[in-house]
C-alpha cells in the first residue's frame, strides 16, 4: 500500500534534525509535492504524534512561527525551539542561520 501524502509528511518533518526548521513549502517538496504548503499545515494539525514527529520545527516561509500553535498552545513552539538552540526574535527564526538545508528550499 502507498504511503499518503500526511504519511510523507509526517515523514519529512522527522528528517528535519533539532536546531533547524524547515518551511511548509520545503516540507511539500520533501514530500513530493511543492505545491502543498497547506496539506503540510493541516497535516501538522492533526499531528498524531507530537512527541515523535516535532511539528514545533515547521515555520512558514519568512521564518514565523505558527500565530496557533496546537500542541501547548501561545509560547509553546517558541519555547520548543529555543530549548533545541534556534534564536526566535518577534516571533521569528532567522532562515539563514537556521534553516535545514539538507534538501532544496523555497527562497
């Protein structure tokens, strides 16, 4: 049976080490399919394991964070982030410093 695209999904977040993030656009591509930033936003919604899969690593492509983070809420995926050692200023991380760069990303 085919993996579904939240399964690849799912799948690429893993891949993104601690201290790094990756854009919902990057997460497409690493799925497969670059045109589903916002499959890779609902997926992440209904992350089934927070704990493994660290959703807290997706920010959108100017490097904020979620306004509604659904696992801890308000603070919680800044905090999340900064405990890996990712500076988040404003609401922001630095893609330049920070991001994955282990596949090709949307600039």
């Amino acid at each position: 049976m085919a993996d579904s695209m939240y399964d690849k999904i799912y799948r690429a977040v893993m891949a993104v080490p601690a201290g790094y993030v990756a854009t919902y656009g990057q997460i497409a591509a690493m799925a497969g399919n670059g045109n589903a930033a916002r499959v890779v936003g609902n997926a992440l919604h209904v992350n089934p394991a927070p704990g493994t899969i660290p959703c807290h690593r997706v920010v959108n492509a100017k490097g904020r964070l979620a306004p509604h983070f659904a696992f801890g809420g308000e603070g919680e995926q800044q905090r999340l982030l900064e405990a890996e050692g990712v500076e988040v200023v404003d609401h922001h991380v630095d893609l330049q410093k920070y991001q994955y760069k282990g596949v090709a990303h949307e600039n």
